[in-house]
C-alpha cells in the first residue's frame, strides 16, 4: 500500500532525520506485520536511528530478542560505547523476561552510572523490586532517579521510606520523583 511505500522509502533515505521518524512511524503502524525493517535499522550508521530501532523491538516481533541478546551481550565493561547496549537491555526486558533478569547484575553493577540507570529501567519492566530497592540508593542521583520511577510503578507506596529517604538529595528531579 502507499504508506508501506512511502516508509520503505524514508528508510532508506540518505538524510538520518528522515530515517530516524521512519523508523518510529514504522514501529507503530507496519512492525506487527514485518520486522525486518527494523531488524535492518538496529545496524544503521546513525546512532539515533540504531537507538530507535533497538528500542522499537521492545514492541516485540519475530527476530528481535535474539538481536537484542546480541547486542545486550557486547556491553563493554567501561567506556562510551554503552548505548546500543543499554537501550537493547530495556528492550530485552519487554520481550524476554527470563533473559533479562539473568543479565541484570551485569548491568546493575556497572562502572558507569547511565548503564546502571538503564538497569533500572529494565528492572522495572521485570518487576524487579529488589534490585530497585538497591539501585535507589546509587552513588548517582540519575540512578537513583531511575530507580524510584521503577519503584512507583512497582511498588508503590510500599516503597514510601525510600521515596522520603530521597528527599535530603540535592538532585531536584529526584526530590521532585520522590515526592511525588
């Protein structure tokens, strides 16, 4: 059909911005159908096209946990290059479970502070209460954050002591996360 072309079309564009809302306008409309396209996105030269794509397979479709595993695997123990990873792991949590919760101490452990962030946010997709309850006490405000997000939407107030815990930090958005 003529959408199906158009945004075949737009994924392979030669500007990254044209891909890259291809590739979200692709994840809601036409992935339940065919994944493949964004199967191939996840390999993209552009970061946030890559981005995109890995964090559209959270959606779930035939194919996408075991990319997602892959890439979840090729998390470096330090430096920058922890994004595809990270966002592979939230992924990997809305559409393996059992895989997630295996790979999780990986990540919640991790020297830097966004990978352990994005643990939280996968934490929270299993369900992981516990880990949760750890990582809202992170060195790391951002963490923290992230992690009492997860706990709202986990726990709710049975997490109250940690929210009011959170209070005497000097990040605003935690204070404000937690107070809410």
């Amino acid at each position: 059909d003529a959408q199906r072309s158009l945004v075949t079309r737009a994924l392979r564009d030669s500007s990254f911005i044209v891909r890259y809302d291809a590739v979200r306008v692709y994840s809601r409309t036409l992935q339940e159908k065919d994944c493949a396209p964004v199967l191939a996105a996840v390999d993209d030269s552009h970061a946030h096209v890559a981005l995109a794509a890995i964090d559209a397979l959270g959606n779930g479709c035939e194919g996408a946990a075991a990319k997602l595993r892959t890439l979840v695997d090729a998390l470096p123990e330090k430096g920058r290059e922890w994004h595809r990873a990270a966002h592979a792991f939230v992924s990997l949590a809305r559409v393996d479970r059992e895989d997630a919760v295996a790979r999780l101490e990986r990540f919640a452990q991790h020297p830097v502070w966004q990978v352990r962030m994005y643990a939280a946010r996968a934490a929270q997709a299993i369900r992981a209460a516990a880990r949760l309850e750890r990582l809202a006490y992170d060195r790391h405000d951002n963490v923290r954050e992230a992690a009492v997000q997860g706990l709202i939407a986990v726990r709710g107030h049975d997490a109250d002591a940690i929210y009011i815990a959170q209070l005497v930090r000097p990040d605003y958005q935690l204070v404000m996360t937690a107070a809410r």
